[in-house]
DNA sequence: TATTGTTATACTCTATAACTATA
DNA sequence: TATAGTTATAGAGTATAACAATA
C-alpha cells in the first residue's frame, strides 16, 4: 500500500494556522457572549486550572507582566477573579477564579459550538489520535 | 486489545487550548521579531494566499471591516502590501502583497521554532493523521 | 541586588456608528 | 436601497521604562 501523500511542513503549518484561527474565532465569539474580551475569556480559562500569581499568569498568556494589572482588574471589578496575598512571599499576589468566575469560564467552553460539533465527528480512536498527536508537537519539551 | 483510552471533550479542548496558545505564541514572537504585531502577521499570512479585498481580509480575520483601515494602512506604510483598485467594482480595493512582504511573511514562519521543531518529531504517516483530523474537526463546513 | 506588582506612557487593536462613493 | 471602504470615537490590549515593597 501507498498509504496516504505525505503532508509538508508548509502544508501542515498553513492547515495549523486556518485551524487556529477558527478556534480562535469560535473562542472570541464565546467569551464576547459573556460580554469578555479574548484576553479576560483566556485569562478565565488558564484559572480554571487552579490559582496564579500575576506574573506566573502574564507569562502564560505570552504577554508582559504590567498588562496583567489591568486585565485582573477589570475581572476583579467583575467579581470574577478576586486578589490573595501569598503567606510565603508578601510581593506575591495570587489570582483565584471566584464562584460566579467559574461559572463564567465553564459557560464560555459550553458555547464553543464550533470546536465542540468538530470534535463530534471524532471516534474515540481518532480523539485519541489527535490528542497524543498534539501533545507530542506542541506539549512536549524540546530535548535541547 | 484495550486500544487507548478514551479522551473526553473537556481534555480534548484543554490539550487544543494549550496547543493553539502554544501555536499563536510561537506565531507572536516570530512576527515581533519582524517589528508586526500579531494582526498585521496574520494578515501578511492570509494574503500570502492571494490578493483579498479589504471586506473579505476582514471576514477572514474575524473582526471588523473598519479596523483593516489601520491595519493594512501600517502595512502599506512600510511597503508590504499595495492597495489596488480593482477594477470589476470601483468600491473594492484589492490588498496585494509586495514582493518584501512576501518575504517577510515568509521570515515569520521560518522563525517559528517551536512549531517546527514539534512537527519535526512526527514521521511521515503521523503529519498526515494531523493534518487530515484538523481539517476534519475545524476545516470542514458543519453538517447543518 | 534581584524580583513582584504597579503606574505612566505611547501605540495598536477592537467594535459601533456615521459618512462617501459606488452599485 | 444596499454594499465597500473610510473616519471618528471610546475602551481594551500591548510593550517599555520607572517605581515601591519585599526578598
């Protein structure tokens, strides 16, 4: 057997690219449902994983650590996220996702319709597949 | 055989979270590196395609026809696109990229690094498992 | 001395609404 | 009437540089 053509790598990063920008849009149009920018919506969604110093947060969204103030702010203002002075280290501040925080950022997930209705054409092995496929390119550190 | 386990929708959409945020941050620095912010590479990125009116580049980076005025207005002023009349309808302006455009946008993905290196760990059959279940899940018009 | 979070600043992105020139 | 592109405007994101508090 011939198997399939093979993918180059322009090939492959164009397809990445188109893909990215349609979740990405899928994700905008969510978090705006909730009156939130992509950036707060993103900052919600890396809180869902658990607590955060501003800083260990700014370098999760790939953006520098004075933007931060101002994004958890509006949240904060929000009742969203709310401030936590850190026991171990008092320059620290830790950012937790509140109740109705939570609440926000599992609504934003739910109303991915787009992604969501793609991933349903998956069987569990091909979900599988993509999952172990993704993590191999893009969560794996790189030997060095 | 067991096969591998089931992945449920929620890992699945973490592990696309941290993947495409992995993708658009590697995508960021390679265009900061051009002095583009990430709008005007994304746009350098789609016309790497071919000429787009400005409505169409609009539609195409969800957001909203009034903000490609400054977008391709920056981009023109450093010489990486032209505005063309086109000359169907005198309303539309086609946006074109320069040929130092082209290889500016060719500079950017060449710098993406991390992305690279990722897909460089796929053999021949997986970059063709990848590329075919993205254009499955996002690249494909919804049943409706 | 180095680091955390904040502030001040300047520029860019973004949507909304109103305008013009075409169709 | 409807559509393409632009302008004006206001709010939000962004990086840089400087600062106070703490390590």
């Amino acid at each position: 057997m011939t198997g399939t053509p093979r993918v180059d790598t322009a090939r492959l990063m164009e397809t990445l690219s188109l893909s990215l920008g349609a979740y990405y849009g899928d994700f905008t149009v969510a978090a705006a449902s909730e009156n939130l920018t992509a950036s707060q919506g993103k900052a919600l969604t890396v809180l869902r994983r658990g607590p955060a110093a501003m800083r260990a947060l700014a370098t999760t969204l790939t953006c520098d650590a004075s933007n931060m103030t101002g994004i958890v702010d509006r949240l904060e203002k929000r009742g969203l996220v709310r401030r936590e002075a850190s026991p171990s280290d008092r320059r620290v501040k830790n950012v937790v996702l509140t109740d109705e925080g939570e609440r926000v950022a599992d609504g934003i997930r739910a109303k991915m319709r787009l992604t969501q209705g793609g991933l349903d054409r998956l069987d569990d092995a091909e979900r599988a597949a993509l999952h172990e496929l993704l993590e191999r390119v893009f969560l794996t550190p790189p030997a060095d």
